[in-house]
C-alpha cells in the first residue's frame, strides 16, 4: 500500500529526532569519553556538564515538536435518491480524522450537525474523532437535484440528494354525473377533481378529447360533453409533465335525444316494421317506436324541434287521437278530433292527406259526404268492407266511413239500431269472428257492448245491462272506467282496458259468457296486483299482438308497456332506468353518506327502499318482507342519523318513532305509545336529527307541534307549538305550527327550520323555531319572491337552504343570514333564463343533499329521482324515471 505526503512527512520528522538525539556531543549526563574512559565531572565541569545537558535537553526538546495538522483525511456522503420534494433529508455521519488540533467547518446549501448537536448553517470548528451531518431540503421538483458542499480544514464533500421521478399520472374523480345516469340532452356537464399524487403541477384534463376549465390548477374542473343517443362511456384523461393517464376516471350516461311522446293516445301495431304508431294530439304528431329499443321518431306531424315545421307535406294535424294500420294501402289511418277529419299518411314518406271530413289544404272544402264528425277519439278497419269505424264521442255514435269516398254514415246510435243505448261510448274494436263490433262505455252501465255490423243493433257482451233492469252480464270484476278493448280472436276474448281507481287494470273477458278476470293490475295501486313489473298509472289504450304472445298498452305517463299474455306480467317498452322495486308512491327523500345511498320511503310499498346512485339498484331496506319488528303502514319521512349509524323513521299510524337497522332494516319503537313518557303523537310529519345535542326533532301536524325526543329513553318534550298536556297551551310566539314537510337542525343559528302549511295562503312558508324559547319567525312567505315552496335541504357548509319551489320547477338558494334568493336550477321565472342543462324538473316533491359532493338528489314527477350538480345547475336521472319511456321528461 502506498504512502500519501502526510506519512512520509511523518516518518522524516521522526528520524530527523532520532539523528539529533545521538550525536549530542558530550550532551549526556554521564556518557563515556573518546578513549572508553569514565570521566568524573568537577564541580566547574559538572556544572558545565550540567549546563549542556541542560542545553541538549532544550534542543531535542524544541526539535521534537509536531507541527499542527490542519488537513484532515478525505471524507464522504453517499448520495440519496427518489425522495419526496420539499422534504429534510439527513446524511450519514462522518468521522472527522487526520488532524491533531480544531479546523473550520463550513456549508454552503443546508445545514450542518456536530455530534449529534442542533443543525446549523453557521461556519464553525471540528476536531478529529467528532462526528458531522449534513441535512438540506429537497427540491419542490420531482426528478431533480439539490447539492450540499461541507468543507472541513479545506477539504470538501458533496451531499447530493434527488427528488423521485415522476412516473405516475395525475388521478382524477368525476363528481357529476354519478357513475351511471340518463339524461334527455345531447350535452352534459361533467365536474370533476384531480390531483397529483406526486406533487407535479397538472397540465391538463379533458373528458372524451374536451379540453376541462378550471380556476385552480384543476383541482377542480367542469368540461361539457356533447352525447349521442343511447350509451355514452364519458372517459377523464389527465397529464402533468412526463404523465399521462387517458382512462384516470370514467362513467356512463345514457341519452335519449329522440323526440318525446307528450300525451300518447292510442297506437297501432305494426308488425311488419317491428314498431308501434302512437297518435300524440298535444303533440300534433304520429310518432313511430320501436318496440326493441323503445327509440321514438315522427313519422308524420309536428317536428319535434318545435320551430313549426312539417314532417310530411299534406295539410297538418290539429289533435290526432286514434290511429289504425292499413297494410294493403302501406299507411295508416289517423282520426283528428279537432280538425274532425280522418287523415291517410304514406307510411314511407309521412305525407298527409284527407281521407274524409274537411280539408285545410283545399279551402276548407269537404271530403265525403254524411254526418260531420264532431269528435272521432277511437277507430278501427274494416277491411271486408273496405271501410273504417269511428266511435264519434260527441256524437254518440259509431259512423262507418267508406275509405275510397269518404262518405260517411251512422252505424249505430239512439237512432241507428236497437238495443240498449249507451250513455258515454270510449272506444271501438272490430270483433271479426262474430261479424260485429265491440263499443266499450264507462256511464252508469259500465259495459262492453256488440253492435252488429249490418243492422247496428247493440247488446251487452259484459257488465250492466241498463235495457234489462241494469241486470248483469256475467261475472267477476265489475268495470269502472272501461276505456279501450281489444279482441283475441284465437281465444275467443277481449282485453279490456279499465281506467278507474289509482293504477289501472286490464280485464280479461269471456266472449261467451261475459265473465270477468284481473288478467293484470288491480284497481287501486295498494290492492293485490296481478302480474309483475311496473303499475300502471294512466292506462289509456290496449292493442293485441298475438304472433309475439302479448298486449300492446299505451299508459298516458308510462308510456308503451307490453302485458304478457301468459302470466300478465308488464314491461315497459324502454326498461325503466335502474332495477329492482318500483316506486310507486315515493314519499320523502334522505342521503346516508356511510354507505353513500339514497334513503326513500314509499307509500304504497309501505317500506324504506335504499338507491344506489352508481348502480341505479333499488332494493328493500326494510318492510314487510325484509327485517323484523313492527310493521311498517304510513311512514311519511326517514332520516340517516350517522352519529349513530342508525335510520330513524315515523309512523303516523302507529304514532312512533321507529329505529331501523342499516343493515338488516329490523325495526324497533324508539317513541311512542308505550315507549317514552311525555305528550303523545297524533300524526307525525317530518323527522330530523340534531346529533349535537343528542335529540330528534319530530313535527306532528294533528297536534300542531315540534317534538324533542331523548333517542335513549324516547321520553318527549314539546319545545314549540300546541301542548295538550297543559290545555293546548302555546309554547313560543309566532304563525301557527300545522302541516309540516321537512325539519332541521340549523347549528350555527342554534334553531330549528321547518317547512310549514301555511293554510290561508295555500302555500309552504319556510320558518325559524327558537329551541330555546319556542318563538316562530318567518322566512319566507307566499308574497315573496319565488316564495311558494316545498321541501327543503340544509346546505351547511354554505350557510344557505335549498329550497324546491313546485310550482315554478326550480331550486332555489337562500342565504340563512341575508334571506336572498337565488335560482340555482331550472328556468328562472323571473329572468327566463335557464339555469343548468339536462330534464328539467316537474312537480318536484322531496330533496336530500350529499354534503361532501354537493350533490342534491330530487324526486322528480313519476317518482324519478334526480340528481342535481348545486355547483353548476345540471340535472340527470339515477333511478327509475318511468316517464322516460313516454319521453315526458322536457329535454333543454
């Protein structure tokens, strides 16, 4: 091993002394002389010899001094990479060595520690055997370096450190849409987050190649997204620097921009083009849908984009109500009962053309010749007789019209053939095995009726035979609104469509016999249903299509369903978005954020069903068939008491309070009846939860009064309104507590809101109760702006109310200091303008807010819960929305 410059200079240093040391000329103290001799000092020459002694001492003394080493030994840092920006990184130790006395210490970019000491950047000393640390703080940039330089006695040694590389690219979420939705727009705007795990800045984010703006460096950001009809995969990328991620985040939207049944009336089969033809009169259309996609266009009428225009030439419909297929001609045939004429539309081309009564298009002059039409809502062909049947309502009667002239003639009324008469004739069918005709009439003697189709003579078939006593013919359901029929001709039946009561129902008639069998539905929708699937809910019309072993029923707010003709079961043309138990009858509305789900109560499920925004699944939380406990019967209003990882319901017909379990949904009296002490319930409205202080709120409307119930022992205290314990005495001042629809707790102004019936208005008033005092304050009234209400939901973190004003299809923001108010979605009523894309709302009724998202889910008419962005004002469907088959969501 070789020798560096110190050691040699060492080793000279040393031999040089020891030369010095052995020559000292008669330096010893008792050293021999030249010849061997002994010599014996004198005292002269002792002190001499003592005085060189002395000397010599002195000399190899001052020759033997070691110089100062101020160079220490080379020292080194090992190198630290991928470590986090902006973070203190340390060295390993050094051990300070090859110097014998304290040497200057320095650093240039970060610090230095001795022996463990604070850090310090300040130049300082070292002596060998101490140790030193160096620390500086990374560099705020990914891939990249930063240098410490120690130097020591003037000697340096570099601390370098590298932040990690970037090789991952920015995540992103979408807020809005949730993960699967429907919208009626052909654009939708997407809000989402991103961020950079790694720390680089976010260059970009864009949703299917639109580029997204944002105000923050993209922490946030919206992008609008234009969308074709059907499935739209709407997918994020992000980039920063080096990275790029193209699928960071993605979700579902299904459009559906095709034209929109606004009221169908009655449809034809066509068979041959898979399709069914509906007669729209709100419209003024004859729409085509196809029965597989359920996809909806005009074939004939008013286009759908509403700025006047035709599709199809020929003088324009005014209110098309029936229609019927005429294959061998290729067109259909459609009755108009505002212009009282029956028009031919080429079944290629839409165009329209007067087949009989009075033509627009030529002066009003008429075609055919016979009676007027005054009303013609139903038809049927007769193609043996190359002539087409009218059931004329205003005239009460069932007029022929030959299809080559277009004369007209009455077949059958008061006047026209014998029998019985009718009081309110709904439709017509052609009953061809049996050489007749099939009226229905819902008057008094609700019935089918047969009218021969030479003489026009009629006779009951089933129901009341108001010729005979109001005897009755037949047996089973009696009818209430038979509005439409239709004739198996296999089976030897008749499918009749009946209006009355809350659903609707098709009977199966006996053609023989008259007898009557729910085939599916039920009368009322809390009555035993017949058949599966989705209620019916404005059944107008049925059509028979045997070769596909079905009915065809057109519902006014379904629009098409198909009824199987095996087991009844209904399905919609278009399924209804999203699965599991229909609602029916939803009542109220509330967000459980633990489990990130929508909370509706539903009154004719009797039962709490649990909506899963990003699978669009409704399931049965508790009811009836899931949980155990008491029995579920009016519960108006639910509320997720997450402090407790509890739901809380009420039942007005149990006068209670009732925990749920959010797991299995069993039931148990939390207040009420026997459980608790205090005043008891009457009816109670609405529920809300002040977890701060432990108690829920509950509003009764029958006895005019806000509840505190103690969620431990159910015990009840009225702490505004009515107290029947003390004679009905008023606890605090203000408008009298009635009809409640939501309740809350407002923390930050210490009270109670509460939406109130404000009975001599009509309207909803939004109110303050003091907790402390009971007193009442309004906030809103019926002559304020935009002041008519319905449910609301407490925005916190904003400070403000969001409020759903029915009658205007809006939401509206009110601030809880200021009481301004603001449109936030929908068409502003006092601006025109619109406020955020997507359906539009109608006839709201209940709201729920997801705080974190800012996400407000309504229940919107039809019982379709939307949810609406409260950032941007878009709206879209997560669950059910059976209007949507009808198209009668308005598209913006």
């Amino acid at each position: 091993m070789g020798l560096n410059h110190k050691h040699w200079r060492a080793l000279l240093v040393a031999a040089l002394i020891a030369t010095l040391s052995a020559c000292g000329g008669g330096g010893g103290s008792g050293g021999a002389s030249d010849d061997g001799s002994s010599t014996a000092g004198s005292s002269g020459s002792s002190s001499s010899s003592s005085s060189s002694s002395s000397s010599s001492s002195s000399s190899s003394s001052s020759g033997g001094e070691v110089p100062a080493d101020t160079t220490p030994d080379t020292f080194a840092f090992t190198a630290q990479v991928d470590v986090p920006p902006s973070t203190l990184v340390e060295s390993d130790p050094v051990t300070v060595s090859g110097i014998n006395t304290a040497v200057p210490v320095s650093i240039a970019g970060g610090e230095y520690a001795i022996d463990g000491a604070d850090f310090s950047a300040v130049a300082g000393s070292v002596k060998a055997g101490q140790t030193v640390r160096v620390r500086l703080t990374s560099a705020d940039a990914l891939a990249t370096s930063s240098l410490a330089t120690l130097t020591i006695g003037g000697v340096q040694a570099e601390f370098l450190v590298t932040t990690r590389a970037d090789n991952t690219a920015p995540a992103a979420a979408v807020v809005f849409p949730t993960p699967r939705s429907f919208t009626t727009s052909d654009s939708i705007l997407v809000r989402g987050t991103a961020a950079d795990g790694q720390g680089s800045e976010i260059t970009s984010v864009s949703v299917n190649g639109v580029p997204a703006h944002s105000d923050d460096g993209f922490a946030t950001w919206t992008a609008r997204v234009l969308l074709q009809s059907g499935s739209n995969i709407l997918t994020v990328a992000t980039r920063d620097r080096l990275n790029t991620d193209t699928a960071a985040a993605s979700v579902e939207v299904i459009a559906r921009t095709d034209p929109e049944l606004v009221y169908p009336a009655r449809s034809a089969l066509d068979s041959a083009s898979n399709r069914a033809l509906v007669a729209d009169p709100v419209a003024g259309s004859l729409f085509a849908v196809a029965l597989d996609t359920g996809i909806r266009s005009v074939l004939s009428g008013a286009d759908p984009a509403g700025d006047g225009t035709q599709i199809g030439s020929g003088p324009a419909f005014a209110s098309p109500q029936a229609v019927v297929l005429d294959t061998v001609n290729n067109r259909a045939l459609v009755a108009d009962t505002a212009s009282d004429s029956v028009y031919a539309v080429d079944l290629a081309s839409g165009n329209r053309t007067i087949v009989s009564g009075t033509d627009p298009g030529d002066g009003g002059v008429p075609v055919g010749t016979g009676p007027a039409l005054a009303f013609p809502s139903s038809a049927a062909l007769d193609s043996a007789n190359n002539r087409m049947l009218l059931l004329d309502e205003s005239l009460g009667a069932v007029i022929s019209v030959d299809l080559l002239s277009g004369d007209r003639a009455i077949l059958s009324d008061d006047e026209h053939g014998a029998g019985v008469e009718w009081g309110d004739p709904k439709s017509v069918t052609l009953d061809s095995a049996n050489n007749r005709a099939l009226v229905t009439d819902r008057y008094f003697d609700a019935a089918v009726i047969a009218v021969d189709l030479a003489s026009g003579n009629r006779s009951v078939v089933s129901g009341e035979d108001g010729s005979k006593g109001g005897a009755k013919v037949g047996t089973g359901m009696e009818f209430g609104s038979p509005l439409d029929v239709a004739v198996d001709a296999d089976n030897n039946r008749a499918f009749v469509v009946d209006g009355a009561g809350t659903a609707g129902t098709i009977v199966s008639v006996d053609l023989d016999t008259g007898d009557r069998v729910v085939f599916s539905g039920g009368v009322n929708r809390d009555d035993a249903m017949v058949g599966s699937g989705p209620l019916f809910s404005q059944v107008r019309a049925v059509e028979f299509d045997g070769s596909n072993n079905r009915l065809l029923v057109t519902d006014q707010k379904l629009g098409l369903l198909f009824v199987d003709l095996v087991d009844g079961g209904r399905q919609l043309v278009n399924d209804q978005f999203g699965s599991g138990p229909e609602l029916a009858g939803l009542r109220s509305l509330s967000f459980d954020p633990l489990r990130n789900r929508i909370l509706a109560t539903d009154y004719y499920l009797d039962a709490i069903v649990a909506v899963d925004p990003a699978t669009n699944v409704r399931s049965l939380l508790s009811g009836s068939e899931v949980g155990v406990g008491p029995d579920l019967s009016n519960i108006p209003d639910v509320v997720a008491d997450t402090g407790s990882d509890r739901l809380l319901t009420i039942d007005a017909d149990l006068d209670a309070v009732i925990r749920v379990d959010p797991l299995t949904g069993d039931r148990v009296i939390l207040s009420g009846g026997a459980q608790g002490s205090g005043p008891a319930f009457d009816f109670p409205r609405t529920i809300g939860v002040d977890s701060e202080n432990n108690r829920i709120l509950v509003a009764d409307s029958r006895v005019q009064a806000i509840f505190a119930v103690d969620p431990d022992t159910g015990d009840r205290t009225i702490i505004s309104g009515k107290d029947p314990a003390n004679g009905n005495a008023t606890i605090g001042s203000g408008p009298t507590l009635t009809a409640s629809e939501s309740i809350a707790w407002d923390a930050k102004h210490n009270r109670i809101l509460i939406l109130n019936y404000d009975s001599s208005n009509y309207v909803y008033d939004l109110m303050a109760v003091d907790f402390a005092t009971g007193n009442r304050t309004l906030l809103t009234d019926a002559g304020m702006e935009l002041g008519y209400f319905e449910p609301f939901a407490l925005d916190s973190e904003n400070n403000r109310v969001l409020l759903v004003n029915y009658s205007h299809n809006v939401v509206v923001a009110m601030d809880l200091d200021t009481g301004s108010r603001s449109v936030i979605s929908g068409v502003d009523p006092q601006s025109g303008a619109l406020v955020g894309g997507g359906p539009l709302l109608d006839q709201p009724d209940a709201v729920t807010l997801d705080a974190e998202k800012g996400l407000l889910y309504i229940n919107n008419a039809a019982d379709a819960i939307m949810v609406l962005d409260v950032q941007t004002g878009e709206r879209a469907v997560v669950s059910d929305g059976a209007r949507l088959n009808a198209g009668s969501f308005i598209d913006v």
